[in-house]
C-alpha cells in the first residue's frame, strides 16, 4: 500500500485512491475525510492490549501499518507515510510524535492539541515508571518540533511533580484560544483516556474526566479554529464498544 492507494473499509479491496485531502474507492463509490496509519506498538510495559487497539475496524481507508522495532525507526517510517491527511490509530502516545514529525516538515506553524488524562512530559530522568508512553509530548517539545506556545493540553489531571514544574516554566495549559492563535494548522492527540472512565474502554483511566459529548465540542472548536491536518488517537482497549465512540468523536473534528 502507499499514500495514494488504500484498503476500502467497506467492500475491502484497494481500490480507495487519494483525492485532494481524502479517498474515494472506485469500486463502490465511498468517500473518506482521511487516510487511516494503524500503529500497533506500545513504548513501555504490559501495553500489549493498547497495540492490540489499534485494529480496532474504524471506518476509514487503510493507507499503511508501521510496525518497526525501534520508536526511532517507527517515528521515521510513520512520518514518511503519512497520507495528505492522516487519521493515525496507535498502540501508545508515542505514535503522535511520528505522526506530528511529519506533518511538521510539511511547512507551515503547526499547532498541537494534546488531549489525555496524563501530560505524556516526562524524560528517561521524572518518569516514575520509564515508560516512553509517558514523554512524547516532551520528546516533541525538547526537540522543537512544535513551540510551547503552540501547543494545549486538555484534560490532564494526574501529572507527576516534574510535569507541573515543566508546564508551568513553559507557560502550558489549555487553552486552545492561545494555542491555535496564528497558525497554519493543527494536530490533535486523542488519548481516550482524556474521557471519563465510563465514556469508554481505556487503557489507563482516570476519573472526573469529561463525557463524549464535552469532547466533541472541544474538538468542534478545535476545527473551527484551524485547519486540521491531521488527528491520532491512542490509549485505547480492543473493544468492540470503543468504535462507536471513537468514530462520533472523529465525526466531530470532521473526520
């Protein structure tokens, strides 16, 4: 598969073709808003059911999966791959920063809207566990491939010391007035575990979190803002019962 010929979701055969920034398959017709990058690794331990997630059946073109052996070789291949507008189904958080890698190079200001109950802003030196799910944010920032001031983090509540001093020194929250002020477009990060634990099935809940209808118009206002170039979403079981959710709250950003 490449960027410009994808595997139809509906009649499943590759004959879903890039057109302007989505797909139509010339054999029944279907048009998608995206192409869809499954990326079934989780950077840490005991993460195997958030890979096993990212073949959950969303309804969109499969352009590629990025099964590499190293988060380096992965974020490397994924930015390659990327279609025009990337829908990216991960194991983990690490499968944005291949994700925004690449759409960065692209040109332009690119903003990111980091939606997840955890800041994912630790380094191999905070992190409590040493789980590299718990820093792509930070990888993202310390190699400057986005500016802090281009970047909001929506519904964190379980941050570790080190995260709250970093945020606070690099003058973080969520605002997405601020975040998406002047820029090109935008990347959002959608760890399902941003929603409450009875919203859906993720891999590492927390609660007080807000419910689906919250988070479709957080992501409505997202895409009113800016253009979306591109969307991730990750943290999550392979349960049947999450398509649904996860497909309302893509429909919501305009996918």
């Amino acid at each position: 598969m490449s960027a410009l010929r994808a595997r139809c979701p509906d009649c499943r055969t590759l004959t879903a073709v890039a057109v302007d920034s989505g797909y139509q398959c010339h054999s029944c017709g279907r048009e998608y808003a995206a192409g869809l990058v499954r990326v079934p690794r989780a950077w840490g331990k005991g993460g195997e059911a958030m890979a096993e997630a990212a073949f959950l059946p969303l309804p969109y073109p499969e352009t590629a999966i990025v099964l590499q052996s190293s988060l380096v070789e992965q974020t490397a291949a994924l930015a390659e791959r990327l279609p025009v507008r990337p829908l990216v189904a991960g194991g983990c958080c690490c499968a944005h920063v291949g994700a925004v890698r690449g759409l960065a190079a692209r040109g332009g200001r690119l903003a990111v809207v980091w939606l997840d109950a955890h800041g994912d802003l630790n380094t191999p030196d905070t992190s409590p566990s040493g789980n590299e799910w718990g820093m792509p944010l930070r990888m993202l920032l310390d190699d400057a491939v986005v500016a802090p001031e281009d970047v909001a983090l929506v519904g964190a509540r379980n941050l570790d010391p080190p995260e709250y001093d970093y945020i606070a020194a690099m003058g973080i929250d969520d605002s997405l007035e601020r975040a998406l002020a002047g820029v090109d477009r935008a990347y959002v990060a959608l760890d399902l575990d941003v929603l409450d634990p009875f919203a859906a099935e993720m891999f590492m809940p927390e609660p007080n979190g807000p419910g689906a209808g919250e988070l479709e118009t957080i992501l409505r206002d997202v895409a009113a803002r800016t253009s979306l170039a591109g969307l991730g979403v990750t943290g999550m079981l392979p349960k049947a019962e999450n398509v649904p959710i996860v497909v309302r709250l893509l429909a919501a950003a305009g996918f």
